[in-house]
C-alpha cells in the first residue's frame, strides 16, 4: 500500500465531504462526520503508517507534513472557487488556512507516529479542524449567500469556452493579432493560448487555475507584473473584466484595487496596441482620455453587454 497516495485520498474525501455538506450553510457539525471507511484507514494501518514516518528522517517528515498542507489548501481553494467564481483568496486568507491546516496535518501525523489514533479522537478533530474552517471562510463575503439559502444553493461555478468562440465574440481577426499577446484569465485548460500557439503566435496566458508551462503562468492578476509598453494585443475573455464588473456593482467590492490593476494593463499596452475584453465595463470606459486611448464597443447579440477593443494611440 502507498501510505502518501491513502493520504492524500483521505484529504480529498475530506474536501469533498466538506462541499457537499456544505461547511458554510450548515450549522449542524454533527452531520459533517467522516465515513466509517476513510476513519478506519487510520486504525487499519496504524502500523505500517507508523513505520512509514519512522523512515523518514527529519528533513522528509517535515516535508511530508508541507506537502500535505499545501495539497489540502491548494485543494480547498479548487473547491471554494468552484462554488463560486468570485471568491478572491487573499494572501492574508491563505496564510490562515496554511495555519489551520498545518496544526490539523501535525497533530495527525504526530499520532499516527505514535499509534495512538482512536476512531473518537479523531472525528473530534476533524470537527474542530472544520468548525475552525468555517469562521475562516465566513469571511468571504462571496459565500455569504451560503449562510441564508437552502443548503444546496446554485453554484456561480466558472465555464470555459473554446478558441474559435471567444475570437468570435472579441471581434478578433487572427491576422491581425499581434504579438506578444497575454491571455488574462486564459482558464484552466488555457483553450485560446494553446489554439494561438499551434497557428504560431506569441502569447502567454495567466490565471490563478492554469499550471505553469511553456506558454502558462499559474498566478493571480493582482500578482502579475504587466510590465510597461510590453503587449501588443491583452485578451480578456469572461475573466478580469467580469470579476471587476462584479466588484463594481457589488455593496463593499474591491473595484479599488480593479481600478488600479485595469489603468496597469492598459499602461502596459504597446503604442497602437490592442485590449480586447468582454463584458464591457462601462462605468470606467467613458472617462478615458480620448487623446490616448480609442474605445470600440461590438454588441453581442441577445445577451445585453459588448465586447470591447480599446487601442492606445
Ligand atoms: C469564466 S473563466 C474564463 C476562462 C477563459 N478566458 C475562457 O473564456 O474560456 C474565468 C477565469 O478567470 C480566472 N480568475 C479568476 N480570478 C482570477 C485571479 N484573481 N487571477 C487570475 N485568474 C483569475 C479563473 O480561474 C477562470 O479560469
């Protein structure tokens, strides 16, 4: 048996039974208890989880308990986000979550070390562990609606749609698309970037979902350095300007820190270089200087809001 990869699965089943009971709407701890099966994992293999950890020394003991952390919280934040596409996890958030997680994983595995998880232990751990978890993610105001509606509310879950379609919607001639071009928001499976990729473009897509690789960068927008004078075309698909709408029509929203990052991106455009966005961000579009920027604005038909092309001139 692979005493990392059971691990693991006890992390998944973990989240999972997180998201479906969903830790946010219920205030009922009792019905938020493991399965019998994934307990007795711990109490089947209290041996051989404990000649495991006596293998590792120091050094892999610690970095199996920061693998595991970064894993549970890497994972949590997969499932929050794809409850709700709007959540923003902070670094201060994340920080915390690091922390509830590594005292939980420690005290763990420091127990199955010594052999001496009991089945009640455990499930009064795991209680405190998601009792803990709650007062954190209470604070996200995007899941707020958890706490008033029924306990299976609609998911504001986040689509990705294919290369051909966002070209369309954006107004895009690929012809003239110029690089180097970034992706803001590229999505998970980074559609728009590989397409451009095989037809030979320059192009780079970020977003907090992607993994790294040659033409993906795993990263928020918030942490992203846009550089200056560097990107002849910036694409936005249903990404940066959908999150910013959101905050801008939102009671409390941080359009602060999206007005910022928005006046960045265009910094960071090239002279005759090209944003192209949807939706459209009225509010903020009509007070650009028209001695630098030109605006263009295509409707999209039957669903109420444009695609944008702002050029710098
Ligand atoms: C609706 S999806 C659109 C993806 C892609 N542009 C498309 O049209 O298929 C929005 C994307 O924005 C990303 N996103 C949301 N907030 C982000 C942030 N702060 N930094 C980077 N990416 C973010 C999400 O991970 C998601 O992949």
């Amino acid at each position: 048996m692979d005493i990392k990869i059971q691990l693991y699965h006890f992390i998944d089943q973990l989240n999972l039974i997180n998201h479906n009971f969903n830790l946010l709407y219920n205030d009922d701890c009792e019905s938020l208890l493991l399965e019998d099966s994934i307990v007795n994992f711990f109490v089947d293999y209290k041996t051989e989880l404990s000649d495991f950890l006596k293998d590792l020394n120091n050094d892999r003991y610690s970095e199996l308990i920061d693998q595991i952390v970064i894993y549970s919280v890497d994972d949590l934040i997969k499932t929050i986000t794809r409850i709700n596409q709007f959540v923003d996890i902070d670094h201060t958030l994340k920080a915390k979550l690091y922390h509830i997680y590594y005292q939980f994983i420690s005290i763990l595995i420091e127990k199955m070390f010594a052999r001496t998880i009991h089945i009640d232990w455990l499930t009064h751990q795991v209680k405190q562990h998601q009792a803990e978890l709650k007062v954190i993610l209470q604070e996200i105001d995007e899941l707020a609606i958890y706490r008033n509606e029924p306990q299976n509310s609609e998911d504001v879950p986040c689509f990705q749609y294919s290369a051909k379609l966002q070209l369309g919607l954006m107004g895009i001639d690929i012809k003239s698309l110029n690089g180097p071009v970034i992706d803001i928001g590229c999505g998970e499976y980074a559609y728009l970037v590989n397409y451009l990729v095989k037809l030979g473009k320059d192009i780079v897509g970020i977003d907090r979902s992607v993994s790294n690789g040659p033409h993906t960068i795993n990263t928020s927008w918030f942490d992203f350095d846009f550089g200056e004078d560097k990107w002849s075309s910036i694409i936005s698909h249903q990404s940066f300007t959908n999150h910013f709408k959101r905050q801008h029509y939102k009671t409390n929203g941080s359009y602060i820190e999206y007005i910022k990052l928005y006046l960045n991106i265009l910094k960071s455009l090239k002279p005759k270089g090209s944003f192209y966005y949807t939706p459209d961000l009225p509010f903020i579009e009509q007070f650009l200087d028209s001695d630098k920027y030109k605006v263009e604005r295509l409707p999209i038909e039957n669903l109420g809001f444009y695609s944008v092309k702002i050029t710098k001139l």
